[in-house]
C-alpha cells in the first residue's frame, strides 16, 4: 500500500523501531549533512535499479556511472532503489518538510510516483546542477528557451491547470488560439501550429464540401534564442516565421492518412506509423518532419466533429517528448476545441444580434425639407448589443417630419423584437397623417395585443417648416431639450403620459414654437439616468452640456450637429452605462414665408387654367422661368385629374428650396395609380408625363383625402 507523501508521523520515544527497512534510513546514527541544494526536487530512480539492505544508509559524495545512485548534493539516499529523501535532504528544507528543534525529523519517506518516466539527458542535469545548484522550481539550470522539464505528475497537473485556465480566459476565437499557442510556448514546446476548419462549422451544422484546414496561427521561440541545430532547417526562407515555411491550406483527403488521424481524435507522436505519412500531408513537402517522439500531433474535436488539429514540436537538442505528455497534449488539445466551439457559437449570436439590431434602426436618415438631422446609438455594454432604444424620422406631406424616440423595457433580443414591431407599427401610422397623440393611442393598442407586460415609452413630434410649428406628444418618455439660436437650452414642457402598454389612457399633445437655427434633442433615458445619478439631475447636466457647448460657437453660429451629438455622450462617466441610449438631433431651418406660395382652387373646369396662371407669377416672381413649361405641363395633369373627383376646394403649393416641390391636395382617400393607356384612350396620360418629366413624385393619404406632389430640379 503506497503511503501518502504528505504523513507527519513521528516515532514515539521508546517505540520498538520498525521492520520496515525504509524505517532504517530514518533512524541513521550520522548526523544529518548540510548539502547546498539539499531542498530541490528529489531526482526519480531508474527503472530497474536493484534495492540495497537497510544497513547501507550513509550517503555516497559521488554518484557512479549507474546503479540509480544519487548524488550527495541532491538531497537523495544512495542505498535504496526507490529514490528515498535521505535525512540530510528532509533536514536541509524538504518540500513537505517540518524540522524539529530537539529530534531529528521522522518523515515517512516519498515513495517514487508509478508511471512517470526519467528524465533523459542526466548527465546534461548533472552539469547543470554542479554549476548553479539550481533546479526546475527556480527555474534556472535549464536549457535557454526550452521547455521545462515535467519530473513529475504534480508538475504536468499544475501546467495543465495553468494552460487551461488561460484558455478559458478567451472569449473570441484569436483570444483562444493565442491562449494555447502562449500557454505551450516554450514551457511544453518550442513551437507550435495550430490549424482549423475552413469554414469552421457552427453549432450542429453539418459542413458541406472537403474538409480543408487553414494554418490560424504559429508560435515559437524567438529568433535570438533559437540554435542551428534546431527543428527548422539551416537555411531559413525571409521572414523566418513557421507560416511562411508550411502551406496556410491544407484539404484533407477522404481515406487518406491525416484523414485516419483526425477520426482517431487521440494525439499521436510524430514516429508513429500514422503521422508519418500525416505530417507531410498537413505540412506540405518542403518543411522536413521532426523525427522521434519530437512532435506530436493532437486533433482538435468540438463538440460534434473535428475542427482542427494542432501540432507541437521540440528541437533535437531538447528533451524529447514522454508518453505522458500525450495526455497533456490532449487535455490542451480538448480544452481548447471546446473553447474554439462556444466562441464560434458566440460569434454566430452575436452578428446575428447586430444585424437584428441594425435592422431594426434606420440604415440612413432622411433629408427633409427645412430640417437637418444626425443621430447616434450605444447599446448597454458590448456583449449585449441589442435592445429596446430606437429613433426614427419619418417624411409627412407637406414637407413636415415626424420625429420619434422610444424605448421598450429591457435589453434583450425580446425587447428589440418588441421594439421593431412597434417602430413598423409607428411608420404605417405616420403614413396615414395621424395626430402626434393618435399614434401613441394606436401604439398603446399594439402594444397590449403583443402581450400583456410589454411596456414602452414614446415620445412622438411633428415639425411643419412652414409655419415653424412643432407638435408634441409624450407617451411617459423624458421631455425633449431645445437648443435656441442664442446659446440658450431650455427643457420643453410636455404632458408626461402614461407608457405605452398600459391601455385605457389618453394622449395629449402641444404645439410649440420651433424657430430657426433651434435644436431639438430626442434621447431615451439611458443617457440622463444611472446608478449615479436620478432622471432629472441628468436632465439638468444635459441642458448644462448644451448650453456649454453653444457657447463655444458664439451666440450666431449653432454647434454643428454630428459634434454636438458627441459632445453630448462625452457627458457620460464611466459608471453612466446602465441602459442603451438612442439620441436624435433636429436643426431647424425652416423654410423662409417668401419661399411658400399656396392657394385654393374651386373644384371646377377652370381651375386647371388658374392654376397655370398662378404656376408662371409664382416662378417669375422666384426667377425660375426655365421651368415654365414643364410646370404648368404638370400642375394642370395633376389639377385636372383633382378637380374631377372633389367636392371641396383643391389646394395648390410651390415650395422653393433646394428644388422646386410641386403638392396639389383634394378630399378623396383614393390614390392615383400610374398605368400605360392604350393608343386608342382619350385619357390615363396624365401621370405618366409627370413619371416622365419630374425628378420625384408620390401621393400620400391624409385624414381628410390625399396629397399629390412632385419635385423638379433648380437649373
């Protein structure tokens, strides 16, 4: 029965001494000896080495040729076979060692560990020992850049522990790969290569097509310690990296020997009748494979199949490779299979995150009439990048914009999933030319039947550049903060509301100036709430930071607005991100009185002729008399086909800015339709000259009929 290594024991005074000749050494009438390096690491008995009676206990100066002796300086007992620490050694600062003041110490003695071989090169450790004194634990004695010697299991147990837990530390597939190639690199080998799947598969999909690997990294030594008469071969091509020396692909053939040893999942050495004829097949002909048991090659399987392989070498002059390192090698090799698994997984999650995400926001803004735009949006931390912020400018007719900011609960894939459903239902709404607080009536409907805890807030506006008007509806949201001309913020004041998904509660909306060159920010809560800090002391240093940064410019010039949206997240500390932040910025130009010309027209034959009158004043007075003929071409089609149907006055607008916009509106809900009229049809032409003729057009339903309209460029 093999005793622990770690008993304390000790002799009673008076107690018959043991049998057992191991007994014998402790009990040895010399004095225990004061060794330099007697505390090191005990050195492993040969195998074979014949046990002496208990009666030869005195200590050897010189080790001899063989026999399993051990040297005096190394703390070890040269009359028994099975590597004894002798009492010199457990006096001198043993590993588990507890020396007595008044007795000599009585340890039960170290039995060799079963299985791990002796080191070779012996007389290389001799040397080194006779001219430092220093073992492995110090970490000097041995070779320059080469791996550290594993003399036993609890070395191999402790370097395995380490590797892996720094495998672990990755959380992307290169993290996970440089984690391996750095844990290896020189402690378990000199160099390294790893190869995986090209494409590597995700989760349970099942690959299609021949099963290529790609060389992801190499590691090795540096280029200053390495010798001649290393692995690689005297004459190395530039730049002298592994990778430029093997092929980067690799298509492992059905049947053939790399193919036999990636289904074997076990890592075999390099002189094993498999991997001979593997390595050059993975490393292509022009490197020369390491022989012996040099190199090791250890397939990486996942969690379904193999997806890689990896391959370790040592130089000649190292310490050859032991069978136990095949273990290590698979324990490395199974770690970080597993780990290249999940961050592939984690990968697939989270682009499929950003693209729900991005999806789910606008790609562009729009350019509306009179209104500049920027925007900006952060999720709550970078491994959750989805969530229930978003932002939205919608064009209305008339050249007005809906703005729109809200924010579902939460911040997750449900909440972004929620939130795409209420922006799409918000879109259709602004289409049909609602109220401000009849759209949040609706969203508050939807929002009920897609569950009964889906809970939001909102905050709709409607800007008319023509009468420098904003209306404002508020669903529980924070209040918006307008930016004036002069350097002054102000936080507009809105009825709160109750938050979308409560149900059987009424909106209400207001109507506020929006003078030009104002700013309007729209933000969600995530920007002026925290941990920190409560809502409205974040809405006072936001209006602070505006103020601030308008200052900047002068009380003429607003900030420009991509730099104030920086300016403004800069606000932010590093204990502010808490929620996800979507943040909309509106410059208000407007568009000048002089620029709007409006008028109604009776629905009756003559108005198509009036408003062509009207059309040639408006763009003489404008400059604009290159655009004569198409014009009145075009507003007496539209006119005419409107006048046909309504029963109340039909409205004519030019509108001068950066083109000439055409809206003709009546009171019928029908929207016209382009179609192609035959050659024998009187009419159906009308439409498809302004399809021809105009840069854009469009028709948008109102709640009271519709709006025709049309764009022509400026020359």
């Amino acid at each position: 029965m093999t005793e622990h290594p770690t008993s304390h024991e000790r002799r009673q005074s008076g107690a018959p001494a043991p049998a057992d000749p191991r007994g014998a050494l402790l009990r040895t009438s010399e004095p225990p000896s004061q060794v330099p390096g007697s505390g090191a690491l005990p050195v492993q008995a040969r195998t074979g080495d014949a046990p002496r009676g208990p009666g030869a206990s005195k200590p050897r100066a010189k080790r001899g040729k063989s026999g399993g002796q051990a040297s005096a300086d190394t703390g070890m007992s040269a009359s028994s076979g099975t590597g004894v620490p002798s009492a010199a050694a457990s006096g001198a600062g043993s590993e588990h060692s507890q020396p007595s003041a008044t007795e000599p110490d009585t340890h039960r003695p170290r039995p060799a560990p079963e299985g791990i071989p002796i080191q070779p090169d012996a007389e290389q450790g001799r040397a080194s020992r006779a001219s430092g004194g220093k073992e492995r634990r110090t970490a000097q004695g041995v070779p320059q850049g080469g791996p550290m010697p594993m003399r036993r299991d609890g070395d191999r147990l402790r370097f395995v522990g380490a590797a892996t837990r720094r495998i672990a530390r990755g959380i992307d597939l290169d993290e996970i790969v440089m984690g391996l190639c750095r844990a290896t690199v020189p402690t378990f080998a000199d160099a390294i290569l790893v190869y995986l799947r090209d494409p590597l598969p995700v989760g349970d999909e099942r690959p299609t097509g021949p099963l290529v690997l790609r060389l992801r990294r190499t590691d090795r030594i540096p280029e200053e310690r390495d010798t001649e008469s290393g692995f690689l071969p005297a004459l190395r091509p530039e730049p002298s990296e592994l990778s430029a020396m093997t092929a980067e692909l690799c298509e492992v053939r059905p049947g053939g020997a790399l193919a036999e040893v990636l289904r074997g999942v076990r890592p075999v050495f390099a002189d094993a009748p498999a991997a001979r004829a593997a390595l050059p097949e993975l490393l292509g002909d022009d490197l020369p494979v390491p022989s012996g048991q040099r190199a090791i090659l250890a397939p990486l399987r996942g969690r379904r199949r193999v997806i890689g392989a990896a391959l370790f070498l040592r130089r000649p002059e190292r310490l050859a490779f032991e069978a136990d390192d095949l273990l290590v090698a698979a324990q490395l090799a199974t770690h970080s299979a597993l780990g290249i698994d999940k961050a592939v997984l984690y990968g697939r999650e989270a682009y499929i995150a950003d693209e729900l995400q991005r999806t789910m926001l606008p790609e562009t803004l729009p350019r509306p009439t009179g209104v500049r735009l920027a925007s900006r949006y952060l999720p709550a931390a970078e491994t959750a990048r989805v969530g229930g912020d978003w932002y939205d400018a919608i064009p209305l007719p008339g050249s007005r914009v809906a703005l729109v900011v809200g924010d579902v609960m939460g911040h997750s894939m449900t909440s972004a999933a929620i939130m795409g459903q209420l922006r799409t239902t918000a879109q259709t709404l602004a289409g049909l030319d609602l109220p401000p607080q009849e759209v949040l009536h609706h969203l508050d409907e939807q929002a009920q039947r897609l569950g009964t805890d889906r809970m939001a807030t909102c905050l709709y506006a409607v800007y008319d550049p023509v009468s420098h008007r904003i209306t404002i509806a508020n669903a529980g949201h924070p209040p918006p903060v307008l930016l004036h001309l002069g350097g002054r913020a102000e936080v507009l004041r809105v009825p709160p509301g109750a938050p979308i998904g409560v149900g059987g509660v009424d909106f209400e909306a207001v109507e506020l100036d929006a003078p030009a060159g104002a700013t309007l920010l729209l933000y969600t809560d995530g920007l002026v709430e925290s941990r920190l800090r409560d809502v409205w002391t974040g809405i006072e240093q936001l209006r602070e930071k505006l103020a601030a940064v308008a200052a900047l410019t002068g009380p003429d010039h607003p900030p420009p607005l991509e730099a104030l949206c920086d300016e403004v997240l800069d606000m932010l500390g590093p204990g502010d991100r808490d929620d996800d932040i979507a943040l909309l910025a509106a410059r208000f130009d407007g568009i000048a009185p002089s620029d709007v010309a409006y008028w109604f027209l009776e629905p009756e034959d003559a108005a198509p002729g009036r408003a062509r009158r009207l059309a040639r004043r408006a763009l003489a007075r404008w400059g604009m008399e290159d655009l004569t003929d198409s014009v009145e071409l075009l507003v007496s089609e539209v006119v005419t086909n409107a006048v046909r149907y309504a029963s109340r006055p039909v409205t004519l607008r030019l509108l001068r800015t950066d083109v000439l916009r055409c809206e003709v509106g009546d009171d019928v809900p029908q929207l016209p339709r382009l179609r192609q009229a035959r050659a024998t049809d009187e009419g159906g032409r009308g439409l498809f000259l302004v399809n021809r003729l105009a840069r854009r057009w469009g028709a948008t339903r109102l709640s009271t009929g519709k709006v025709v309209w049309f764009e022509l460029n400026r020359n």
